[in-house]
C-alpha cells in the first residue's frame, strides 16, 4: 500500500484483487462528538461520490480527515483528486519489473 497526506486529508491506496475501487473513512474522536465525526464523513463520502471518475479500477482507498478545523467538501474534494493521482503514480512504479542491470 502507499500513504500520502495534503491539506486536511491522509490518504491510503493498495491494490485489491475484486476488480473494483473500493473506498473507507475512519473519522477519530479527537474530531469532536458523533454529529461533527458524522458531517465530516458525510462530505467524505461525498467527495468520493463526486470524484470517482478520477480513481483507478481495482484499489482500496481509505481516507482520514486530518484537520476538523479546515476541512469541507471543496477542500475534501480538491485534496482527493490530488492524492489519487499522486499514489497511483506511486504505486505503478513500484510495480513495474525493474530490468536487471548489464
């Protein structure tokens, strides 16, 4: 799997093998009570929903809000496509067969 952090938002990516993207939030409680926990996974959520065009096939995403304070659907959202690409680009990498050296 890769990780990568950007604005209000860590993100994790690995390969899954079901052929689908799948994706899971995991909201602490040091982001205050079940109403704020529940609004902040609820623009998650969203933000997915709106951004999914951009996720490769077959990965597990799994998000964490990192800053209550800065976050909403536009920063969600913005901080998404950002970190997708930028692990999916990772993660290619690591998996291309290196050629062995002459």
């Amino acid at each position: 799997y890769r990780k990568a952090a950007a604005g209000s938002l860590l993100l994790f990516l690995a390969r899954n093998d079901v052929g689908v993207t799948r994706t899971g939030l995991s909201v602490s409680r040091k982001h205050g009570g079940a109403v704020e926990r529940n609004r902040l996974k609820r623009w998650l959520r969203e933000a997915f929903r709106l951004e999914r065009e951009h996720f490769p096939i077959g990965v597990d995403l799994i998000a964490v809000p990192l800053a209550a304070d800065r976050a909403s659907l536009a920063a969600y959202r913005q901080s998404l496509i950002g970190l997708v690409k930028r692990l999916s680009r990772r993660l290619e990498q690591s998996e291309k067969p290196t050629e062995p050296a002459p």
